[in-house]
C-alpha cells in the first residue's frame, strides 16, 4: 500500500502520479495500490472538486481535519489506520506527490529481497544535526518544549518515503495513543519507533534529491523527492528503460 500526501489543490500532481508510476500494471505480478491522503478545506468549490475526482479515481481517502501542514501527522496517522485496519498490506510506503515511486522495481524487490518480512521501518534517516529541534514560533517545523522537551529527535526517517511492514504499523498506532502527537510527522514516527524500539534501518535507496539521475541509478533507487508534475513522466520511462538498459549492471539486492 502506498499512501501519498496530497495538499486537495494540487490536482495536477496527483493526475501526473496516477498516469506514471501509479497506473495499473495488466498482469502484475505483485498487487499493490495507490491512495492520496487529503484533508478537509474551507474552499466550498474545492471540496467539491475532491468529492468529483474521489468519485472519478476511487483513490482518495478524505480525513476530518482540515488541510494544513501542522496537521500532517494527523493525515499520516489517520492513513496508517484505515489501511492496516482495512486493507492490512504486508508493508506500507508513505510519500509525497512531489515524490515518484519506482513501482517498476520496489514490489518485486519487497518480495525476492528484503529479509525483514517484519519488522521493518526503513528510509533516508536524517543525520543528529538535521534532527534539532526547531524552536522558532515562525517555522512551520515549531514544536515547544511541552510537546517535546529534547533538543533533538530520536533518528527517523525522511518524510520523503518511508516503508513500514504491518506489524510496525500497528504498534506504531497502539504507542501513539500513549504520546500525543507532533506537527513533525516523520519525527513523530521516530519518537514512535523508539519507544516501542523498533529499529530504524537506514537506506539510499530513498533520496531527497532529483538530480539527473542516470538510467542505471533507477535499477537501484525506490523513491526520489522534488518532482514537478512534469518530471513525472521522464522518471517513469528511465525506470522502464532501466530494466533493459542495464542489465550487465549487478544488481543490489539489499537495502
């Protein structure tokens, strides 16, 4: 399951992430799908623009908060709840629509290569001078003192793109109702993780970076951050042309 965080006017992102790497694969070997995670807004006429494109796509799911970014770890916490409880996949992604996600590679190598069937929470970890916390009332990122009173985040994993088996997901959920929650969301899932001491496993393959990636480096990466609607396309062909381009490359089979 891969639940992409969606501001509810950013059309264009979802439509260019439905039509890439989101789109239906005819005979797919592995199952997996796509739902955007938008919040509610005071725009009457966005709303309803929303209720239109769930009615299109069936791909959105709605939450009772409203759209802003200090209520991201809301919209995260309330994804990660309907999908375990719902649909209970084996492994959760969580990205972003500026993000595009290599489903030409990530499903299989899920299932031939990774080794942590369970107990997984994997991602770009931060290192210890990024992972301050930011105490300024004017940033978004402002978390006080009552709400966390360290001055740096336990490690997590970037926002970016960020997979949890099922089972990290739902004792994530059950700590969660123990600790009240952050407007950091991917530092909010560390504290999580470090309470109920899951270990955190740092991997490359989620980059925050778009750079001109080669062909070959798509054989390798599984989410890259900071795509315009537009980049969407490129990104996906690479993918494909990757697995016929670069097949005299070894291929790295772990994270």
């Amino acid at each position: 399951m891969i639940l992409v965080t969606s501001h509810p006017g950013h059309r264009k992102s979802r439509k260019a992430v439905r039509e890439t790497w989101a789109a239906p694969v005819t005979e797919a070997t592995y199952t997996w799908q796509v739902v955007f995670l938008i919040g509610r807004t005071v725009d009457i006429e966005l709303d309803w623009h929303i209720h239109k494109e769930q009615e299109a796509y069936g791909d959105i799911l709605m939450g009772n908060y409203l759209d802003t970014y200090r209520n991201l770890t809301l919209k995260v916490m309330h994804g990660m709840k309907w999908a375990s409880e719902r649909c209970q996949p084996q492994y959760i992604l969580k990205t972003d629509d500026d993000c595009f996600v290599n489903t030409d590679h990530l499903p299989a190598f899920l299932a031939n290569h990774n080794m942590a069937k369970t107990g997984l929470y994997v991602g770009s970890v931060f290192p210890r001078e990024k992972r301050m916390v930011i105490r300024d009332h004017t940033s978004k990122w402002y978390v006080s003192r009552q709400h966390f009173q360290l001055e740096f985040y336990p490690p997590y994993a970037s926002g970016i793109g960020y997979i949890l088996s099922l089972d990290v997901t739902r004792t994530i959920l059950n700590v969660a109702e123990t600790i009240p929650p952050i407007p950091v969301e991917d530092a909010y899932i560390g504290i999580l993780a470090r309470r109920a001491k899951i270990k955190l496993l740092p991997s490359s393959r989620f980059t925050k970076y778009n750079i001109k990636w080669g062909i070959c480096n798509y054989r390798y990466l599984m989410v890259i951050h900071q795509l315009l609607p537009g980049d969407q396309e490129f990104a996906q062909k690479n993918a494909q042309r990757a697995r016929t381009h670069c097949r005299q490359n070894t291929e790295v089979t772990h994270w």
